[in-house]
C-alpha cells in the first residue's frame, strides 16, 4: 500500500518506491524517516512562530533599510 511520503512506479518488472519531495536537494542528508521529517517541519514552524525570530527579522529588515551601496555602483570591473 503506498503512503503519502512514498511514490511507486514500476520500472520493467520492478516496483520501485521513492521518497516524494527530495528532488531538490541543496546540502547534507537528506532524512528519510517520515516521522523525523514531521518532527523537524513542526520545530521549523515553531521557531517561525517564536518572538526571538520576529525581532530577529525585525533587526535584519532595518538593517538591510539603512544599508546604502549605491555608491559603489559601477566599481566592480569586468574581466
């Protein structure tokens, strides 16, 4: 029986069961236990959701605000 963390399809005579949402893989491991991968999604949110991330964002938004390079503008040569 397929799960929904699992995709099935049959190559010749093989029935071959795959890991859905791990096509795009930037860096490191890649968990492959279904409840791990719940547990680190529901951490992920909590986190989002935390006081210290808000004022966290709060603090890089202002920053990014009152950080000016334009003059430095057309300094960067071509090779």
């Amino acid at each position: 029986m397929a799960s929904k963390y699992f995709k099935i399809y049959q190559k010749g005579k093989e029935v071959i069961q795959t890991l859905k949402g791990t096509g795009k893989k930037t860096k490191g491991y890649m968990e492959k236990d279904p409840n791990v991968r719940a547990g680190i999604a529901k951490g992920l949110k909590e986190h989002r959701k935390s006081e210290s991330h808000k004022t966290y964002k709060k603090i890089m938004k202002k920053l990014d605000k009152n950080l000016d390079l334009s003059y430095l503008k057309g300094t960067v040569l071509k090779d």
